[in-house]
C-alpha cells in the first residue's frame, strides 16, 4: 500500500483495533461467514472512529467493490450509505467490472505495484484467517508464511474448542467457518 501511497503522493490514514479482534474472539468464537463481526469491530467502527475525528462531519468513499464478488454485491446500489457508518457516502465506479476488466485496466495503465499475494496464487485477499477463505487457500498460508500468526490462530480455535466441548474436526475442517445453515449474510467488508 505504501508503494502506491509514494506513487501518486498521497498521505495514507492508518487505524485498526488489532488487540479488539482476540477480545472479541473470546467473547464471540471465531468470525463464520454467517457471524462477520470482525468486520464490525475491525473495521467499520475503527473506520467511523476515524472519519469522525479527521474530519468530523461527512465523508464520500471510492470503494473497489464489484458485483461479481459476491450475492450481496451483486445486490447492492453503486452509491450507497452504510448503517454503520452513516457518516460516510460510499461509491463504487468498478461497480459493474469483471476481474478482466481490474487487470486490464491496471496493465494499460502500468499502475504502481499491485498486492504481492496475487501473484502468490491467493486471489481473494482479505485477514489471512477469514472465514470466506477456502481450505486450500488456508492451507498455503501455512505453507507460505511465517508459522506464529497461524499457530497463535490454531491455539484460539483450540482453546475455543476445548471450553465450547466442540468435536476436533471442528478446528481440523475448518468448520468454524459457518455456524449455522443460514445464507451467508456477507455483511460487506466495506460497507
Ligand atoms: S476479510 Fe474476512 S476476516 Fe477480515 S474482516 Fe473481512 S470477513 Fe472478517
């Protein structure tokens, strides 16, 4: 992100709440597909917190999000306000472009460095334990990356598991994904 910020001179406003992800954790279980809250407490309420404080009024978004990503994308209006953050208006000019079209775009335009991991075979790039991810992709970050983030994760699980009297296929299928049969509420990670 850093490459890109230098590139076009631009200042890059960071926030997180690393610390409230494995508070939440302990509290929540780990995030499924049908229970995003680390969207909410990772990213959308430190987002507002932000915009509240930098700018204290409103602010309008240019977001990357494309309707082929997913059935709540492909549902959702180009311009839209979040529940979350109402504060914020938010845009998405590729609304309506394929991945074709992103990578087009980007190699017409000899854009600046694009994310590593795309070119490490990860073609959904979200927190490197999101519950939208697949097995195999799971399975390459173990065997691409340093172990301790992975290892802390599995030690979650297992401690989740353990006070929870869950069966071990839980954490060893990674059937912590999905909590119930309900659709996946994709709740947006941008929303
Ligand atoms: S990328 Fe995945 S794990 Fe990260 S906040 Fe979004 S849904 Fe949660």
């Amino acid at each position: 992100m850093q490459d890109v910020a230098d590139h076009y001179g631009l200042e890059v406003l960071r926030t997180d709440m690393a610390s409230q992800f494995w508070d939440e954790m302990e509290r929540q279980g780990p995030p499924a597909v049908d229970a995003r809250w680390c969207c909410k407490v990772c990213k959308l309420q430190p987002i507002k917190k932000m915009i509240e404080d930098t700018w204290g009024g409103e602010c309008l978004s240019f977001i990357g999000q494309r309707k082929y990503e997913s059935f709540k994308r492909m549902k959702s209006p180009r311009v839209w306000r979040s529940n979350i953050i109402p504060c914020q208006l938010s845009a998405s000019p590729i609304q309506h472009w394929t991945a074709l079209h992103v990578w087009l775009y980007i190699f017409r335009e000899n854009a600046p460095p694009y994310n590593i991991l795309y070119s490490k075979r990860i073609d959904r790039i979200g927190c490197f334990m999101c519950p939208s991810s697949d097995w195999a992709t799971f399975r390459m970050i173990q065997e691409d990356y340093p172990p301790e983030e992975w290892q802390r994760w599995e030690d979650a699980l297992n401690q989740y598991k353990e006070e929870h009297d869950l069966p071990d296929i839980w954490v060893e299928k990674a059937l912590w994904r999905k909590r119930g049969d309900t659709e996946d509420d994709d709740e947006s990670s941008y929303t």
